[in-house]
C-alpha cells in the first residue's frame, strides 16, 4: 500500500518533538518521504526557522498549515458541529469570507518566501476545512494542491484519496475513530493510495498501536505532487 505520510501542526513549541517523530519514523519504519505541516504565523525565531529549512534541505517537504491554527470566532452552525465533534477551535478557515480565507492563504505562502524557503506547492487547511472559499479562487491563488478531508485539488481537479488520524484523547472516541480508520483503509485498497495524518502527541494517545500497525503495513511513502 502507498501511503502519503504527514505530521501536522509543527510549531515553534513542539519542533523538538516534530524531529524526534521524523527520526523514529525513519529509523522504525524506515520512512523516509514524509510532510510535515507548518504553522507559519506563530512567533518563530530565527533559530527555529533555520532548523526547519535544514529540515526541509534533507528532503522532508515542508507544507502551509493555515497561518494561526486557531479560530477566535465560531459563527454558524456548522462550524460549532464541526468544532464540538472534529476540530475543537482548530478550524479557521470556517465561518470566514472567502476574501478573509484568500488573506489567511496568501499570508501563509508569503511567510514561507519571505524567510527564504523553497516555494511551498501544498497547501492544508486546518482540520482540512477549506471553508466557503471556490475551486475557482484556489484557481488564482499561489499553491499548486490543496488538501481537504476527502482528498486533493490540482488544477481544479478533485481526487478522492482517504485519511485516517489517530489523534484522540478520550476513550469513547478513540473506537469511533477506529471504525472510520479501517473503513477507509479498505477504500484505499481501491485508490491504491491512504492519507496518514500525525499529531505530535499522537505516538502517546489511545491509538498508539493503531498507528504503528497501519505504518508497518505501508509499502512505500509518497508526497502528493507525485500523483500529478
């Protein structure tokens, strides 16, 4: 089975932690194509972004992860669902304009080049909630793929590719967790392809062993632009 491997909301706080997953990953698994989702307007120091453009010189691609990660105002319906079932106060891109979504998106990349990286082509949304924002501004914007729940945008192109996450601290949802995982591991054995999202805390949390077992299983690792 190919899996695309991604480890998610690297921050200033927790990039110690982010390299040791790399490592074991690397040195358990022996992974060694793997993404890892930055969250680029936190208060990142010189140090910090150094450590992570040597990172990405190894060959660890380096992905836009939103531009705080954080919502302060939840406006609809949905996103309180969305909030109290999925994402906690993660998703920002919702109950936003899409010319506030186009700011957040274009702040991200800008980030990136300014503090002198390799052009990011990837773009994930927290919690992949791209918001009311349209293919078609996604169109005009400066990223090649855009990540979502259910798969990927290139060139206005949906892919249905599916994704299991292991990121659970109570019980009760770890099993709900468990059922969607193994349901879409069975979709990907049609695709061919399964997403596998890391948290930072991910290799401590109920779905530990979940985790190892669907790494052990994977065959060989790939970044999504190689699907274009």
């Amino acid at each position: 089975m190919k899996a695309y491997i991604s480890i998610h909301d690297v921050s200033p706080n927790n990039l110690n932690n982010i390299e040791n997953i790399i490592f074991r990953l690397s040195d358990r698994f022996n992974i060694n194509k793997i993404s890892i989702l930055v969250i680029p307007g936190l208060n990142w120091n010189n140090k910090q972004i150094n450590k992570l453009k040597t990172l990405q010189k190894k060959g660890v691609q380096i992905v836009a992860h939103g531009w705080l990660h954080k919502t302060k105002n939840i406006k609809t319906l949905y996103h309180k669902l969305h909030s109290l079932i999925i994402s906690d106060r993660c998703a920002e891109h919702l109950s936003q304009s899409r010319q506030d979504i186009n700011i957040i998106i274009s702040n991200s990349y800008n980030w990136f080049i300014e503090n002198g990286f390799q052009k990011p082509t990837l773009y994930v949304p927290p919690a992949w909630a791209l918001g009311k924002i349209k293919r078609d501004d996604l169109k005009n914007l400066q990223f090649t793929y855009y990540e979502c729940t259910t798969g990927l945008i290139h060139n206005n192109k949906y892919h249905f590719l599916p994704l299991i996450g292991f990121e659970e601290k109570f019980w009760c949802k770890s099993l709900l967790r468990r059922f969607f995982n193994s349901f879409n591991f069975i979709l990907a054995s049609f695709t061919g392809i399964i997403r596998i999202a890391i948290h930072p805390n991910d290799f401590n949390l109920y779905l530990k062993n979940d985790l190892e077992k669907y790494l052990k299983i994977c065959t060989e690792t790939i970044f999504l632009n190689e699907l274009s």
